[in-house]
C-alpha cells in the first residue's frame, strides 16, 4: 500500500476506507478505556487482572503501530507530531510502557479517550466544536476579570481563616492558619470541610458569613463569562450585518451605474434624432 493511500484511509474521513478506520480506532478506543476502568476495580483486578493486562499490552502495540504510522504518511511530520491530537496519540501509548518504572501511573491510559474528539470530525459535529470556540473566545476575553475575581478571593480566605483560628484556636481542631485557610477555602466553595467545625458563637457567626458569601460569588464568574459571550456574539451579528450592508450597497452602486449607462446611451439616441 502506497504512501497515499494510507494517508487517505488514515487521515481522510471523507472516504468510505478512512470513515470506517475511524470508527474502529473509536471502538477500540472506548474497550480499551473500559478495560482500564474495570481493572481499577480490586475484585475485579484478581480475578482477571492478568488477562487485562494482556488485553491491555494488545491495545497499546495497536495504538504505537497506528502512531507510527500516522507520522509515516503525514504530509508534515513535525506538525503532527506537535499538534493537539498528535501529542494526545503520543500521551495514550507512554503509561503502559512505564507502567514498570511506576504501576500507578497506568491508570492515566483514560487519557485515550480525548482521541474521541475525532467523533465530532468524523460524524460532521463541526458546529458544536465552533460553538466550544466562541465559549473559548468568551472565556479568554474574560480572563482579566476573572484573575482579579480570584485574586481577590484569595486574599479574603486568608483573612477569614486567620480569623478563625483566632477565634477557635487549636482546642476546636483549627491547629495552624494553612488548615483554617484551607477550612475557609472549602467553606466558601460550600463544599463543607466535615471534620473541623466551629465551636464558638463568633466562629459560627462568620462560619455562617462565609457561607453565604459562597453562594454569592458563584454568580460572579457566570457573570463575567456570560457578559462577554453576549459582548462577543453582539460584536459578530454587528460585523455580519455590516457585511450585509456592504454587499447591498455595492449591489445598488452596480445598479446606480447600469441605470447611468442606459441614460447616457439614450441621450446619445435622443441626440441622433434631433
């Protein structure tokens, strides 16, 4: 098989050959991602671990060849190779090969399934990746406000935290300021701590404080976010119309310019008969 052809099949999604390889590469993708799942499982690992494994080392010699091969027949290796997708395909295949140096780290093989993005490419999801673009947009364009937002909300969870293990102190479990920032951080995120809680009617007073604190800064960041996707999607309708307005014009210059060429052919006529 030549050069192209593999490039066609494994590249292309447009082709009957190169959809189907596609759809198989996210199959294999998803067993190969339950498998790891499964294996998790205590049970499950010593019972069948072995045989996940095997499975597993299956998978991954599927994947370095398909790797391999996408460098081959790529047009521009080092582009590939340095892509989003090409170091995804990369970063899928390294945990198990390391999995001797550091057996925790073959859990990070669930990075394949970011490969599933090709799903939007392969089934023509291409609109909802645009819409992911204009939230990225939104959200770069926010990302001023939202540092000083955070910024400020780092400065105020070390103060409330030192507050409070002035005002419980270590008797109530608050034993350095790190743990009562960390206390306040959870707190105000109202995830809830569960082990330390206030003792005194003041800790409790600005336990409750902070608490409803959280629930108002939640709304703070949607804000911004969804002030300037608004901002955004006003500034592209406004460039759209403007376009619009532009064709339309250019249309009824072309038109003003016939009509004046028709006027000018008729005088010339008018200027005959006389």
């Amino acid at each position: 098989m030549n050069k192209q052809k593999l490039r066609e099949i494994i590249f292309g999604y447009r082709t009957k050959s190169g959809k189907t390889f596609d759809i198989i590469l996210l199959w294999v993708i998803l067993i190969s991602v339950i498998c790891v799942m499964l294996d998790s499982d205590k049970s499950i690992h010593q019972e069948y671990g072995g045989h996940l494994l095997t499975i597993e080392w299956i998978f991954t010699i599927f994947f370095t060849i398909e790797y391999a091969l996408r460098i081959y027949c790529t047009s521009n290796t080092k582009k590939y190779i340095f892509s989003f997708m090409g170091i995804i395909d990369l970063l899928s295949i390294l945990p198990t090969y390391l999995i001797g140096f550091y057996a925790p780290i073959g859990s990070l093989i669930d990075i394949r399934i970011m490969r599933l993005i090709r799903i939007f490419r392969i089934f023509k999801l291409s609109p909802y990746l645009r819409s992911g673009h204009t939230m990225q947009i939104a959200l770069r364009s926010s990302r001023p406000k939202i540092i000083v937002f955070i910024l400020s909300i780092s400065l105020i969870v070390v103060i409330l935290g030192t507050l409070m293990y002035i005002i419980e102190g270590q008797q109530n479990g608050f034993d350095n300021i790190p743990k009562s920032i960390y206390w306040a951080v959870v707190t105000l995120t109202t995830v809830g701590y569960g082990d330390v809680v206030p003792i005194t009617t003041l800790g409790k007073t600005l336990a409750v404080f902070i608490m409803i604190l959280g629930y108002a800064i939640i709304a703070v960041p949607t804000g911004i976010v969804t002030a300037e996707f608004s901002k955004n999607r006003n500034k592209s309708n406004q460039e759209k119309n403007q376009h619009q307005i532009i064709e339309k014009e250019e249309i009824i210059i072309s038109k003003e310019e016939e009509i004046l060429k028709k006027l000018n052919s008729l005088e010339k006529k008018i200027d005959q008969l006389k």
